[in-house]
C-alpha cells in the first residue's frame, strides 16, 4: 500500500479481519515486522522513502518469513482475542 506517510493506508488495512498492516520506513523496519508479528500487508510512506527503498522493502515483505518462535506465536494469538 502507499500513500503519502503510510499511516492512514495502515489505518484502513487493519480494520479488516486477518489483516495486519504495519508502516515501514527502512528495510530492517519491515524484516523485524515480517519475523516477529507475521504482518501480511506493508504501507509504505512515499513522502519518505525513495523508490529503490521501497523495492528492498518490498522484497523483504515477499521474502522473510514469521519467525515462529514460541514468543512471537504468542503475542498473535493475544492479539487475535482483542
């Protein structure tokens, strides 16, 4: 998703079931949002970040997977009962 600060985009997306949105501003933002809350929709905000950052992003998003650790797995399943 993009949208100028990605904030609002972020807003929307997770107001749907199933959906966890976070914002990323930097690569290392979005792998410790992948490994360690398993989000499945990324805005970015295009006011900040320039274009070949968002494809590393990106990539990130496709390519690093939920770390599964029993902590992480945890905090999920908190969050699903809100």
């Amino acid at each position: 998703l993009l949208c100028r600060n990605g904030v609002g985009m972020s807003i929307v997306a997770n107001r749907f079931k199933g959906v966890r949105c976070a914002v990323g501003f930097d690569v290392v933002a979005v792998e410790r949002a992948r490994s360690d809350d398993n989000v499945n929709a990324l805005a970015i905000p295009a006011d900040y970040v320039d274009l070949n950052e968002a494809k590393k992003m990106v990539m990130a998003m496709i390519e690093v997977p939920f770390s599964s650790e029993e902590k992480y797995k945890r905090r999920l399943e908190k969050l699903g009962k809100l």
